[in-house]
C-alpha cells in the first residue's frame, strides 16, 4: 500500500501558524460566530453546488466526443473543492489562520493546490451513467477510507477547542490528521467530478 504521493497533482498545504485567539475555543459559541461569518462562502458553495449539478448534465458530451474535460468545468470543480476545504477547516475545524478569502482563485490560510494539467481523459469515461457509475465503483475503496478519516477527525473536531482555550494554540497532530482528511477528500471529490486527474493513491501522510 501507497504510503506518500509528492508528485500526485492535488497536494494540501496548511497554514504556516499555529497560535489562534482564545474565544474561539469558547465551547459552541466560537464554531457558532464561525458558522455565521462563513454564511457568505455558504451562498456561494450552494451556487457553485448547483452549477455542477447543472455542469454533470453535459460535461460527458465533449469527454465522450473528444476526450477533454473543459477548462471551465475544471476551473468550476477546482473552485469547489478548495473553498469547500477552507470552509470546513475554518467552520467545522477552527483552524488558525485568517478568514478565507471570498473572491475565487484568492490565497488563504489553506491551500488546495489543483496542477490537473493536460485536459485530456479516457473517453470511456464518458459513456452516459455507465461512466460515472464506474468512477463511484473503483472509488469504493477510497471512501470506506475517506468514512473512517472522518470519524476520527469529527472526534477531534469535538476536543479540540479545550486546547485553544487552554493555550490559545492549535495542537500539531490535530492539524495533521484533520489536513490528512481534507486532502484525501479534496481528492476523491476531484475524481468523481471527472477532473482529469490519475487514480488516487491510498496516501496517509501527513
């Protein structure tokens, strides 16, 4: 079993500090005003929801025909996937850093790093349904493994603003494993949005 990928082209990096304000670790009360300020990255994750719905209906047309993923369609599941990975560490995880950036394609504390490259795909992933069916398949495997990741950082999720308030900082292995979850969800929703990317690899480094 993979262990590491350096050179699989969707990579995480996590914010350089790990000193965070004490109020945030108010039990409740900090997710909740987290939860409030990110209300406006929540309007935009449910357009952007949508568009791909909307996308999914006919984004199989030029890879059946052509065997490319359109630029705009990449651009669209890149920018899901790294506001919906910054949106999580800041709301569900109370990462430290600072508030994510609401334009698209702006830096943040977290970076999802997305180098899908060449456009071009298998055409057979663009059989109607039989396609997309096939990627949820060969992704089983993954998403047993991306289930017991989450369990594991929901638990941490729940501890770990005792830390924060305590000593106003962020634990090392809390980070780790909570960025180990997000990268490997960050990369199982890119192959299942058909972004032209390789088979994921089982990569536990953190």
């Amino acid at each position: 079993m993979q262990t590491s990928s350096p050179d699989y082209p969707i990579q995480l990096a996590l914010p350089e500090g790990r000193e965070i304000n004490r109020w945030w670790g108010l039990f409740g009360l900090g997710q909740v005003a987290r939860f409030l300020l990110c209300i406006p990255h929540l309007l935009v994750l449910i357009a952007l929801g949508i568009a791909v719905m909307l996308g999914s209906l006919i984004v199989w047309i030029p890879i059946l025909l052509f065997g490319r993923v359109p630029t705009l369609w990449c651009r669209l599941g890149t920018e899901i996937i790294t506001r919906s990975a910054r949106v999580s560490a800041y709301f569900l995880y109370l990462f430290p850093g600072d508030y994510p950036a609401l334009g698209a394609g702006e830096a943040g504390p977290l970076e999802v790093q997305i180098k899908a490259g060449d456009t071009s795909i298998n055409r057979l992933w663009g059989i109607p349904f039989f396609g997309a069916f096939a990627r949820f398949v060969v992704l089983i495997p993954h998403l047993v493994v991306l289930g017991v990741l989450g369990t594991v950082t929901q638990f941490i999720a729940a501890f770990v603003w005792i830390p924060v308030l305590i000593n106003g900082r962020y634990p090392e292995i809390a980070i780790k494993v909570v960025g180990l979850t997000l990268r490997y969800q960050a990369r199982v929703t890119a192959y299942l949005l058909m972004l032209p990317v390789p088979y994921l690899p089982f990569d536990f480094e953190m």
